[in-house]
C-alpha cells in the first residue's frame, strides 16, 4: 500500500457551500446554519483507493476550505500554495457565482498551475435553483472540468464527488495516466 498526502482546496463565492461539502464528506454532518469561514479551515481524511493495477494507494486529503469574501481576495494566493487539487463551487441559486470561478481557476492556476479541477454545482435540494443542468456543464467545460451536482444538505453526490477527485490524484501521484 502506498501512502499519499494531498492538498486540495475549496474556492468559490461566500455562502455557495464549501464548508457544508467539507463537513458533509469529513464527518457526514450538516448544519441549517450559516457561518462564515473567516480565513481558512483545514480538514483532514483518508481513503482507501484502489486502483487498476490491484495496489491500494491510502490518500490522505488535507481539505482547504478558503473564506470566499472578497475581503479575503488578497490572502487567498497564499493558501494556494502546492495545491494538488481544487474544487471550484457555486451556488445553483446564485448564477454569478458559476461566472466568478473563471477568477478562482485564474488565481489557482497561477499559483499552483498543475493543480486537478473540478467544478462543483451545489444546492441541488433548493427550489430557489435559477441555474440549469446545461449551464453548468457548459460553465465546466469552459474551465476544462467535470463538473458534479450536488446538495451538501441531503448527501447527493458529495461522495461520489470526492472519490472521484481521490481517484484522480492518487492516479495522478502514481504516474497512471487519467
């Protein structure tokens, strides 16, 4: 079994759920409500990745959800710093948020340009949703993601999410190509 740290950070808009999905996936929990992140708050956790040629890989992601306040703008690149990953999020009832990831995938790929990307679509439960499925995809492919729906309230695709980013890292820390 091979052993395998990662840094992976959340990036997106205040309030589009980052810390719901951290919390969601870390601990399985969610909570109604709404406190910001003020700076940036590190989880951790591990699977077990097995991979095509029968080796486990144990992957440790160290989970860097970043303040998406624009006050905190200016601090953000520093947190980037050796990125492995990031998952880029907004909000299903907020559209700008989908058009601000351009700024985030911008900075991330600055500072850490070989970093793996998703995008995250969140909030699938709300009735409030104004973004469509299409949007979305269409919003990820401009960013040369794979995208993912999810609610962090109900669980939906948190997992599946996650895993698959763990996937492709370990893949990616093993020399397997993607």
């Amino acid at each position: 079994m091979r052993t395998v740290n990662k840094k992976v950070c959340l990036l997106g808009d205040f309030a589009v759920g980052k810390t719901s999905l951290v919390r969601r996936f870390v601990y399985d929990l969610f909570d109604e409500k709404y406190i910001s992140t003020i700076g940036v708050k590190v989880s951790r956790k591990t699977l077990a990745v097995p991979m095509e040629d029968g080796v486990i890989v144990e992957l440790t992601m160290m989970l860097w959800d970043l303040a998406g306040s624009e006050d905190f703008s200016q601090m953000r690149g520093s947190y980037m710093r050796g990125a492995s990953g990031a998952i880029l999020v907004c909000d299903l009832t907020r559209p700008e948020t989908l058009l601000n990831l351009n700024g985030y995938l911008a900075d991330l790929q600055r500072i850490s340009p070989g970093a793996l990307v998703i995008v995250v679509a969140n909030k699938n439960d709300s009735p409030e949703q104004q973004l469509r499925l299409c949007q979305v995809e269409e919003g990820a492919a401009r960013l040369g993601a794979p995208c993912y729906v999810t609610s962090a309230r109900t669980g939906e695709n948190v997992e599946e999410m996650f895993r698959y980013l763990s996937r492709a890292l370990a893949e990616s820390s093993t020399g397997i190509a993607q």
